[in-house]
C-alpha cells in the first residue's frame, strides 16, 4: 500500500486514510436513500436504482484510486438527479430510458474530452483567486446544505426561515421534526467540541454520537418516527439484506432519439453541469487540501477527470444517473485523506451498502448534518487567502462565493465568477491579463443563459 498509494510521501497513513474513507462515506451514504427515491418517480425500480448506485459508485471511487491517486469519492450526483427527473423525464416528457441514453453519451463525450485534456486546461485556466473562491464558495453551499437536511432551515415567506419549534410543539410535530433539529444542533456542537480538542476521527464520532443520541431518543419515546412526513425509525429494522436486482434498469438505454435537437440538448445540460460541478468540487477540496501546485494547478487531475467520465458512462449502463466527484469528499480531507487509499475505502463500503442497506439507509440526514456544517467551516477558510485589497480580482471572487449557496449551484458560482472576472477585465482595460480560454468560457456561459 505503501509503495501504491505513497502515504508517506502524502504525509499520510492507513488510519487516517481508513478514518477519512468511513468519514466520508457517513456523509455521503445519503444518496443511497435519496437516489433510488428521486429516480423512482419516473418510473424505475427502486431496488435496481439502489443497486445501481451502490455499483457505480463503487466503480467511481476504485477508478478514482488507482487513476489519479486521490482522496475524491464519487456517486450519483445531487441536482443531476434531479435534472434528470424533473426536467428531462416530467417536464421535457422522455423516458428514463431516453434519460439513461442522454447520461452514457455524456460520459462518453467526457472520456473523450478527458483524454484530450479539454477538462484539465479548463481547469488550469481558472485564475487563482477563483479557484480559491469556489472552495470557500462551496464551503457556504455544504453548510446550506447541511442546514436544510437537518430542517434546521426551512421555506418561509423570506425564502428561507429558522425553523420554528414553537410552530412545532402547537402543530404537534415536535416528536418528529422539532426533536431532529434539536439534535442537529446539538450535533453541530458536540463535533465542534472535538474539533477544538482535537480528537481524531472528530467528524465520524460526531456522526455516530448524534446518531446515537436519536437512538436513544427514540427508545425513550422523545423522537417518534413518522413516515408519511418522511421520519423513519432510527433503528436499522434489519442488518443483512440481499442486493436487489439489477435486471429491470441494466442495459436499459433507448437511443432512437439520439439525432434529435432535443436529445441533444439534454446531453449538453447534462455535460454541462457535470463538467463545472467536478471542477468546482475538485477545485474546492483540492484548494482545502493543499494539493494544487505553485502554479495552482492540480497534478494527476487527467486520471481524476477520467474516474469521473468512467463512473458516469458506467452508472447509465447500470442504471442510474451522471456519477460525478461528491463535495462530501472534503469531510474526509478534513479528517486527513491525501490519498486514493480513502477513495477505495469509500468504494468498499458503497460495495458493503449492498448487504447492509438497512443499517446505511438508516442514517438520518440530522446525524450527518452537523458533518456538512462542519467542513463547511473548514473550507471557508481559505477566504484569508484571497487578496481583497485587489478589487479586480476580489469582487468576482465574492460574486462566485455567494452565487453557489444562493443559486444552489457550484456550476452556476463559477459561471457568475468567470462572467464577472472576464468582464471587469475587459471594462478595466486589463484584457491582456485574461487568458484566451477564460474568454471561450465567458461566451459559452452567456450562451447557455440566452439559449438554456
């Protein structure tokens, strides 16, 4: 392992690597609830989403490990989930079928783009003080999203509120909602508490203690589950199941649509976030590792980029949606991870979720909350480093700062930021500090904001 992975040379060992990999995998196992939930409703079998996920996934983080050599887990991405869903199943009328297709000729495109280095000049075109804005950015958005699994905000005539736990005891819903909030809360400073003791492991003990405390709330009456608000019992109803098949959605893609305008348009969406948000997350969690190099730019990305590509191009075989490199992997850098050997950690448990799903999918989004807050934290320090005494450069760091949390995005935050930054430099009369890449991205951004 040594010789493989090079721990030393990263400054790393096995503990940290196998701790950062659990850590990572708790905060991220998520997805294997919310995934199977979300495809469901355009029609694919749940068991066979939930498979496929577990699979891909797997494939993503092994393909990661031994490409690039890097701490990045992988799996069914949030908002490209959703995308596929709402947008291209019930809004644009396809079959997830016709879906599927769109998502493996995505990953195709990305095998080819990853060869030929397309993503990776992408990449080092970003200037500097963006690059360290999208890890702060995504700092904001982890702990926005952290927020609202816990409930801990919640929709409200101002968009976003506090929740209310007077509203919750008057309704009756305490037991349920109000309880989950209370221990997200509690959570949140319990693992600050070992953080600032430095305890090794902080992130993970932080899940598993708030986990623990709602267990024993529950065998206490205090949390009463209620699954038609989608509060399900904390206690894992079984340990060992058998992995639901994948025969009703492997090899499933329909491609008589492939030559039409429309299909291709949900091919470039679809390529279109992947690319940015892979970027951003891989931007942000290398930035908060301190992986980049004097020039900014991120050795070994071609074989993370390519991971990514195989992960997407497999999971539409499989069955699911674009499989692209998951923020939560910073959780796990924040515990150590330096490299791939966290990544096949990641792996084997998505492998291991295959048999134990009632454990993993017992994990409740406020356990893992306090998680996302956390590393939240750790990542927003990197805005010391960006100089705000440059207003050229600050002010389109800020834009891609706050355009992430507020436009839920980390692609839509590097669009705002890459607009931003071209434009000021041109109005400023500083073209020439903008690379020729940098301008291609600018009128490609703006193209897709008239056009999609």
């Amino acid at each position: 392992m040594e010789r493989f992975f090079r721990l030393k040379e990263n400054h790393s060992n096995v503990r940290t690597e196998l701790i950062a990999g659990i850590t990572t995998f708790m905060t991220m196992a998520y997805i294997l609830a919310v995934n199977p939930n979300l495809l469901g409703k355009t029609g694919m079998d749940g068991g066979a989403v939930f498979t496929a996920t577990a699979l891909a996934s797997a494939i993503g983080c092994f393909a990661m490990a031994l490409l690039a050599n890097l701490p990045f887990a992988l799996s069914a991405g949030m908002g490209l989930n959703a995308y596929f869903t709402y947008s291209v199943c019930m809004g644009m009328g396809y079959s997830w079928e016709v879906a599927l297709a769109a998502v493996c000729v995505e990953g195709l495109i990305f095998i080819l783009l990853s060869l030929t280095n397309v993503r990776e000049a992408i990449f080092n075109a970003i200037p500097g003080e963006l690059k360290l804005a999208v890890s702060v950015g995504i700092g904001l958005f982890i702990t926005f999203i952290g927020l609202q699994n816990a409930h801990v905000v919640v929709d409200g005539a101002t968009l976003v509120t506090l929740f209310s736990f007077k509203e919750a005891i008057t309704t009756g819903t305490f037991a349920s909602e109000g309880i989950t909030v209370l221990l997200a809360l509690i959570g949140t400073l319990i693992t600050s508490l070992l953080v600032i003791k430095n305890v090794k492991g902080n992130i993970l003990l932080g899940i598993l203690i708030t986990w623990g405390l709602g267990i024993l709330c529950q065998l206490t009456g205090l949390y009463v589950p209620n699954p038609e608000a989608d509060f399900y019992s904390l206690i894992p109803a079984s340990l060992i199941a058998m992995p639901a098949s994948l025969a009703p959605t492997f090899m499933k893609m329909d491609f008589s649509n492939v030559l039409s305008v429309n299909f291709l348009v949900v091919v470039f969406s679809f390529l279109f976030v992947d690319i940015f948000d892979t970027l951003g997350t891989l931007i942000g969690c290398a930035s908060k590792a301190d992986m980049l190099d004097k020039d900014g730019k991120l050795p070994r990305i071609k074989g993370a980029l390519l991971a990514d590509a195989i992960g997407t191009t497999v999971g539409a075989v499989l069955g699911t949606s674009t499989i692209t490199t998951f923020v939560e992997s910073s959780s796990g850098i924040a515990e150590g991870a330096r490299t791939g050997l966290s990544s096949i950690v990641v792996g084997g448990l998505f492998l291991l979720s295959l048999f134990f799903s009632p454990v993993f999918l017992a994990i409740p989004s406020f356990a893992t909350a306090p998680a996302l807050i956390v590393v939240g934290f750790f990542m927003m320090q990197q805005v010391a480093k960006i100089d705000w005494n440059n207003m050229l450069t600050a002010i389109p760091a800020f834009i891609c700062i706050f355009a992430m949390p507020f436009a839920y995005s980390i692609s839509e935050g590097i669009a705002f930021g890459i607009i931003s930054y071209t434009v000021l430099h041109l109005a400023s009369g500083k073209a020439k500090k903008v690379t020729p890449l940098m301008y291609v991205l600018t009128v490609i951004f703006i193209l897709k904001y008239i056009f999609l």
